[in-house]
C-alpha cells in the first residue's frame, strides 16, 4: 500500500468484486472455521448470535419476507434500535434481494410518513416501542404496507419476526443480484434540512470494510467491536455490521442512547478493543464525573467522526486512556470514512489524509484546485460513492458531479498533506470580508475549562452585517461569563473572529448521529 502525503497520489488496494455479487451472501458467508464464534452482543440482554445462527436467522427472514408477497427490488423501512434483530433483518433483506431502508429511530411521524410514500415502501420493520410513532400516519399511506415487529402484538396484522423465523426455513440461495446493483438505502441525517434517500449498490459495504476497517484500522478477528453511532447510520453501519463481519471480529450492541454512563458501562463490561465514537461524546465522557481510569478499559483504538475533533478533547482523551483517537471524516453519499488520521500518525486539529483508495481534491470559488493553505470545497473520488439521491434529479448531479462527489465541507491542505477542516460550504461565515471558520472558533470556546459544548452561526447585527454567534453548553457545576468567553476567544484568534454574541443552552439541537443542527440555530 503506497501512499506520498505530499500530493496524494494514493494505489488503492487491489479489492476483486465479481460481477455477480450479493452482499449479504458475501458477509455471512465466510465463517466457516468461525461459526460458533460470538458475532453479536446485546449489552443490555446479554443475549448472544454465533456467526451461524446470525447466517441462519438472516436467511430465514430472507425466506420469510418473500413468502409476504414482497418481490426483488422493494424496498423495506426499517426502523428498530440497535439489537440482534437488526443485522438479522438488514442482511435477510439483502440476501432476498429486497432493498431495507435504513432510518433514524429518533425521527417524527411526518418525517417516517414522507420516507414511507417517498421510498414507496412495502414494508415496515418496527421495534414496539417505535410503533407509537407509525400509528398516526398509516391512514395517510397511499399503497398498503405489510407490518413487521420484534412483538406480533405490535399493531393489528402484524407479522412477529420471531414467528417470521420460527415459520420458515433459510433461503437456501442468495438473490442473483449484481454488485452494481441497487442494495440499500440510507437516509442522509438532515443537518442541512430535508432528508435525501441515498442508494448504495452491493459493492459498497465491502469496499468501505477493505479500505477503511482493514486498511485504517486493522480490525482482525480478535476484536471486539463498540459503536456508540446507532446502525442507521452510515458510520454506524460500517462500524457494527460490515467491518466486523468482513474480518470475522465479535460487536456489541447499545440500544438504547449512547449516554457516558451506559457507555463506559459497555467499555468496562465488555472490553471492546475498538470504540467508535463522534467528538460530543468524548467530550461527555472526558466531563463525566464517575469516569473509569485506564487500567479498567482494554481499548487499542478508537475513532471519531460525524463533526471535526476539537484537538483539545483528543488530547485529553489520549492522555487520560493512552488510546489515540483517529478523527476522520465520511459521509452517508460516500458510506463510510475517506479522510481520517491513521494510527501512529495523528495530529490533533487535523483530519488527517486520505484513506488508500480514495482521491480527494480541493475546489476554490473559481473553480480550480487550491494551492497549499486555500480553503476549498473538499471532493472526493472513490469506489463508494452513492448511485444517486432517490427522486431528486437537481441535487443528485450537484453532488455527484462525474467522477467526484461534492462533500459540501470546506478544507485546507498544508505541506505535509494534512487536512484541516473549515466548517460547511454553507456554514462558512464572512466577517469584514475575510471567511472565518465557525469550527475554528466552536474549538476554541471549547478549549475553556468551563465549555462542554459550542456551536457558532452567523448573525446579523444591526446593521445587516454578518458576525459570528454563539450557543455554549457549560460543563455541569461551571459558570462562565459572556465576557469571560469572548475574551478567550479573543486571547486566542484573530480579533475579528470573536462572537459578538453568546448564548447559554441546556443542550445543542442535534441529530441522532451526533451532529449539531446548526441551521436551526440560524435566527
């Protein structure tokens, strides 16, 4: 594996996909020598799956959701907690050659109604305690919708998927498909505004595991695996299913909210070697009062994404666990991660270089390559980027410009080829002329011993003239001041960088992935 740091010029493993290829097939598959081996844990039952009784149980939903009526190429919503249900029900699809809808279980009844009549859904796996949620809008549906949950007693006709399993054999035969063949879809989390069905064909979730699970972080048979990003994700996704299933490694599943409590729980009890994490939580658990000390982990890695690392909390969490984090950056329109710091050569404050197999470029408002230190929009070229954005024909070729895909994050590149990230295209804020990165300044909020969290938009003052604001979440038993903040700030950055403006909340609006909604801050 060849890579310069200097220009990029990157020989992407040799990864042979045949043409006919199904992904579920591919990732049950091979674990012959494995097969009594824990694939799965759930954390909060203790309840086990071998890699044969996950193979099993996926085929025999497989051969359960075709016997309902549905065909090859339906698509499913599929919206559970994390559990041994959902790699169950996810592959069984794949392996059938119907294509699940993997979504966010944190959503509202009119967001689910638009993705059912949207994705034209034809079934609906739901976890029990979601359905509250589905009951309202089923009226509204315009096609019917057969109904499947991990309780039959869910909603009237409701198939029980443990009956599901019981009723039928497992499919003996995957579906013909392709490997450029439609196999799912993933919702994107809507940090900019409406979610977009983004539809990712079987190659996909292999290629991510080989260039990033194994290629980055040499995951290996004797893992053990923890993600706090929740499976319908596309972080999660990679993290909790294919990387660990590709090397044969054992997961451990969270459903419920990936608290620092219910978290470090999970580290302690469990010992994952590997921690999947995104940059808020690390910030929780450094702040938690009843945190473990290092002895009482077994962690070799962990890892960031979803929203740039403040180099501070990498520091800390490397000199409180001796474990360093590798910030990275993905997307739900590429799958998995294609920028990230690697191990043994982190730099905190950076997002490192591009994964083996993936060409990025930087992009200037003219529209032409920038030069060493130029921000620009980061694109990205590589094997897993998405097929299109499902019914959306305009945002589908702004984003998927040929060859590249536009990320819509702002980056800079300096001499040793590390990136830097600078905020979203459409976050970035000018202040008297000169852009100023709301990330630049959300860091060094942070760096206050006060500050647990900090988002930054723009405003307008009262001259119709755009400045930085802020919304600061303080630590639990800190205080700080307006002008205390701002003057830290000021001791810091450029002067014309401070916010004029700062405001105290409880909490920052996210995402369930982790991801600051900053346009609902935007007043």
């Amino acid at each position: 594996m060849q890579f310069s740091l200097a220009n990029h010029e990157v020989s992407p493993p040799q990864i042979d996909i045949p043409r006919q290829y199904n992904a579920a097939a591919d990732l049950l598959m091979r674990h012959g020598q494995r097969s009594d081996k824990t694939a799965y844990i759930d954390s909060h039952s203790g309840k086990h799956l071998t890699f044969a009784e996950l193979s099993n149980q996926a085929r025999r939903f497989a051969h359960g959701i075709l016997q309902t009526g549905l065909q090859p190429e339906d698509r499913v919503l599929l919206c559970m907690h994390d559990g041994l249900h959902w790699p169950v029900a996810f592959l069984g699809c794949i392996w059938a050659g119907v294509v699940p809808v993997a979504v966010n279980t944190l959503l509202t009844s009119q967001d689910y109604l638009y993705m059912l009549q949207d994705a034209r859904a034809r079934a609906l796996l739901v976890s029990k305690p979601l359905w509250p949620v589905f009951q309202p809008i089923l009226s509204q549906l315009t096609h019917p919708l057969q109904i499947i949950s991990d309780a039959s007693d869910t909603a009237p006709g409701c198939m029980g998927l443990e009956e599901l399993l019981e009723k039928h054999a497992p499919l003996t035969d995957p579906a013909p498909t392709l490997a450029d063949d439609v196999c799912f879809w993933l919702y994107s989390s809507g940090s900019t505004g409406s979610p977009k069905g983004t539809v990712h064909l079987h190659s996909h979730l292999i290629q991510t595991a080989e260039l990033y699970g194994r290629g980055v972080l040499g995951l290996r048979e004797d893992d053990v695996v923890f993600s706090a990003a929740k499976l319908f994700f596309a972080y999660g996704l990679g993290n909790a299913l294919s990387f660990p299933l590709a090397v044969g490694a054992t997961t451990v599943l969270l459903g419920s909210r990936p608290t620092p409590a219910d978290v470090f729980q999970v580290l302690k009890v469990h010992q994952p070697t590997v921690f999947f994490g995104v940059p808020t939580l690390f910030a929780g658990l450094l702040a938690h009062a009843q945190k473990p000390n290092s002895a009482q982990l077994n962690l070799r890695v962990c890892t960031s994404a979803g929203e740039a690392l403040p180099a501070d909390i990498g520091h800390k969490w490397q000199a409180e666990y001796g474990v360093e984090i590798l910030d990275g950056i993905g997307s739900t329109e590429m799958l998995h991660i294609f920028l990230s710091n690697q191990p043994g050569r982190v730099r905190y404050g950076t997002t490192g270089y591009p994964v083996p197999g993936y060409r990025l470029r930087l992009v200037n408002d003219a529209g032409t390559e920038c030069s060493v230190g130029e921000l620009g929009e980061l694109q990205i070229n590589g094997p897993s980027a998405a097929l299109m954005y499902w019914r959306n024909r305009e945002k589908t070729k702004h984003t998927f410009a040929g060859e590249w895909t536009r990320s819509g994050d702002k980056y800079s590149r300096d001499a040793d080829g590390y990136y830097t990230y600078g905020g979203r295209s459409d976050d970035m804020l000018k202040v008297g002329g000169i852009y100023v990165s709301p990330f630049e300044v959300e860091a060094c909020l942070m760096s206050h011993s006060a500050v647990l969290e900090a988002a930054v938009v723009g405003h307008a003052d009262e001259e119709g003239l755009v400045k930085p604001k802020a919304y600061v979440v303080l630590k639990t038993g800190h205080a700080a001041t307006e002008a205390e903040l701002q003057s830290h700030v000021k001791g810091q950055l450029a002067p014309y960088k401070y916010p004029r403006w700062i405001s105290f909340l409880n909490e920052l609006p996210k995402t369930a992935t982790g991801k600051i909604q900053r346009f609902k801050l935007r007043t």
